[in-house]
C-alpha cells in the first residue's frame, strides 16, 4: 500500500515531515493496528507509506537527497505514530537511530555514497547491539571484527534484531578486532548480498509484536570501509544513545496520549449520561492529565536540550548530559506505565476488555516493553557510577 498523502513544500522550501508523518499514523498504521499487534506481524503498510513519501531517510540532509528534518520534527511524528500503533512507531524509532548515527559518523567516502543509496532506495534499517554473553550491556562486545586485506568479516549471536528479516541492512557493534578488550568498539554497516542471518526461535512476545524481534546468528562481510571511523563509545554517548531515549521516549508518549485520549472521551461520555453531575472519574483524569503533561515536558524539553548542543561533541559527552539522557529513559518508561495504568483504572472494565472503543490491553501490553529495553537497573547503575565523579551543573 502507498501513501494517501504527497510532499507539499512549505514557504521555506522544506517538507512538512510531522504532518505527513501523522496522517500516514492515522490513515495507515491506526487501522491496522490491532492486527498488527494480534498476528504479531511486520507493519509492512506503515514503512511502505513513509517510503513513498521518502520520510525514512527524512534526517539526511537535503545536500544528500533528504528532507534535511529536524531531531524535533521525526520526534513529533513518533509521537503521532506512537498513538496509533506503537509497534510500527519503535520499528521507525529503530530505524532513525541508526540514520542518525550514518549521518553524524559515517564520514568516509563509502558511507556518505551509502547514504546517497540508501535514501533514493528509502532502505531500512536495523540495529544488533545485544549479544549473547552481554545482553543489555551495548558498551561491552563478545564478537570482533576481523580485517584483512580491505574486507571485513563478522559473526556475531544476536539473541533479538527487531525487523531483522525485513531490513536492508544492519549497524552491529563489534570489538575493534580480535586483540581488543570488550569496551573497545566500533560499529559497521552490514548489508546485502554479504549478510546473512540465520534465524533462531520466533519472537512471540507481550508487547511490541509487530516488531517481529527473533534472534539470529549474523554473519557478514565486505568493504573495511563500511566500519565507522570513530569509536563506538563516542558514537554511542554523542548519537546513539540519547537518540534512542528521545526517540523510544516520543513514541511511548504516543502510546500515554492514546490512553489519556480513551479516559478523557470515556469520562466525558459519562458526564454526558448525568447532565449536571461531575462523574467521580474525573478527578483521576485530572490527576493523570497532569502526570501526562510532565511525560510530554520530559520528552519535549530533552528534545530541545539534544538540538542546542548537537553540533558541539564536548557537551554532548559531558556527564551531565549523560545522567540526563539516562534519566530520561528510566522517568518516560516509568511514566507510559503509569499513565496507560491509571487510565485503564479511570476506563475500568470497558479498558479491561480486548475490544470496543476504550480498550487499553494493547497499551499496556506495549508499555511494559520500555523499562526492558536495555534495562532500567543497568542504566540506573551506570548513572549511579556517573555520578560519583559529577561536578554539577
Ligand atoms: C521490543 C524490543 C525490541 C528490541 N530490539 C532490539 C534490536 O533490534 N536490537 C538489539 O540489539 N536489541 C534489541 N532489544 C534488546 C534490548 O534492547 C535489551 O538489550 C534486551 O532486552 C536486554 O535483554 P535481557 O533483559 O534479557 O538482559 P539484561 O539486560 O541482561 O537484563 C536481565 C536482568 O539482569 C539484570 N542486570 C544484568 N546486569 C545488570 C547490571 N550490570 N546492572 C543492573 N542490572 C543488571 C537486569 O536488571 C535484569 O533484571 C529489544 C528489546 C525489546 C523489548
């Protein structure tokens, strides 16, 4: 399916990504939603709409061929994506931040032809970061990247790569080489016809099921070149890894705005039912509106706060900045629970059911999803280390 929608320029000359990527949200992943989630499959529909509109590639620069969008505008769209299908919005959310990543580190003439590529073929593409041996700890790697002679070569156990089967490529984290210690990474784009997964298990999961998540055994090779310059620990605290909390964060804040949206719409067809009375719920609405303002300030603010130092590396790898992006995560994963929580609460059994209109299983079911999501004790324990040697502000 394509697009109902088309690119209208804006007077700057520039793309309308947030509207774009919300009707495609409403028209094409909403509808679709339910499916999604129930036949845990790919939603195939929703990345073949933003396709079409060329918005998967919409964070490259119009210099090569994108739509040269702001961190501030694919985050809006998240949210919008978010609050229809939350599997579509974290397969779009992955894939945006390994676009981030080519963009700001993938400097070598290889890559930056890569990205010309990639954003006429409007690729996809998936992230390998957790291993068998070091599970959530993306800072540590068991495999290594084997150089020789200008070609890389690669194994790696990959115990979960979501949309692995439906990506056109893979940024994997490695050690540097054989000799490296488990902290000294890089990252590499690994891509068709010199990848190859073989699959292990099914991903048949609570939440989160369109994301088609399995493991793998990947093995790749080709071109040194497609082995990211810098290190991956840069590339991790600079890009990465606060990408990843603002992104994951906007669509978990989708997710919180479709619960609120039910509870406000259930509460106000009660009032409806006893003119002239306050029914008893709409003083938990109140109570979960306010709580949903601090997640959308959360997200909307550490937005901000990525913008007006992105192009300055120091403060991006300062530790305050760290604690901070770190932060996030843990509050936004905490807070969508929360949220889709007290509104199930507000909807009671009419939330309780896995149809009808106030139906918040899906929700929740998806929402539990964020505090595993490179675990919220690890990032806890790596702020807790930060801290030790933080000066303040
Ligand atoms: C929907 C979804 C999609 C995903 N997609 C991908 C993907 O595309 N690519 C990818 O690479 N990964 C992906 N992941 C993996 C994810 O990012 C985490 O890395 C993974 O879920 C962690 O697995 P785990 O919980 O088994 O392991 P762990 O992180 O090891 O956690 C297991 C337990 O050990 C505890 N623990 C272990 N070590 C520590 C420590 N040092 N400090 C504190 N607690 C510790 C944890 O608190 C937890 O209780 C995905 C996960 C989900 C839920």
């Amino acid at each position: 399916m394509t697009a109902t929608t088309t690119a209208p320029p804006l007077e700057s000359g520039s793309v309308d990504v947030v509207r774009l990527m919300t009707d495609i949200a409403e028209k094409v992943s909403g509808p679709a939603a339910d499916e999604v989630d129930r036949l845990g499959r790919f939603p195939s529909e929703t990345i073949d709409a933003l396709r079409a509109d060329g918005l998967l590639w919409a964070l490259v620069p119009r210099e090569f061929g994108g739509l040269g969008a702001t961190l501030s505008e694919v985050s809006e769209g998240l949210v919008a994506l978010g609050r229809q299908c939350a599997s579509s919005a974290m397969v779009v959310a992955m894939h945006h931040i390994q676009v981030a990543c080519l963009v700001r580190h993938g400097t070598n003439d290889l890559l930056r032809s890569y990205l010309a590529e990639a954003v006429e073929h409007q690729y996809l593409l998936a992230s390998a970061t957790t291993e068998v041996g070091t599970g959530g700890d993306v800072r540590s790697s068991v495999c290594a990247v084997d150089v020789e002679g200008g070609t890389f070569r690669l194994e790696k156990q990959a115990p979960v790569i979501s949309y692995g089967n439906f990506a056109d490529g893979i940024l994997v984290t490695a050690r540097r080489s054989e000799d490296s210690p488990e902290n000294d990474q890089v990252i590499v784009l690994c891509r068709p016809p010199d990848l190859e997964l073989e699959q292990v298990g099914e991903w048949n999961a609570l939440g989160f099921r369109g994301t088609c998540s399995p493991g793998f055994v990947l093995r790749a090779s080709g071109d040194a070149d497609a082995v990211l310059d810098q290190p991956y620990g840069d590339i991790s605290t600079q890009t990465m890894l606060p990408i990843a909390h603002i992104l994951w964060g906007s669509l978990w804040l989708g997710i919180a705005t479709a619960a609120l949206d039910r509870a406000r719409r259930f509460v106000q067809a009660e009032a409806r039912k006893r003119p002239g009375t306050t029914p008893a719920a709409a003083l938990r609405l109140a109570d979960v509106s306010a709580l949903h303002q601090q997640f959308s300030d959360l997200v909307r603010g550490s937005v901000r706060r990525y913008e007006e130092i992105e192009g300055d590396g120091e403060r991006l790898s300062a530790i305050g900045f760290a604690i901070g992006m770190n932060s996030l995560k843990v509050s936004a994963s905490t807070l969508v629970v929360d949220v889709v929580r007290q509104c199930m609460v507000i909807c009671g059994l009419s939330a309780y059911r896995l149809d009808g209109p106030y139906s918040l299983g899906r929700h929740l079911r998806d929402s539990m999803g964020a505090a595993l999501m490179v675990n919220n004790d690890r990032i806890m324990g790596n702020n807790a280390q930060l801290l030790l040697v933080h000066r303040g502000e």
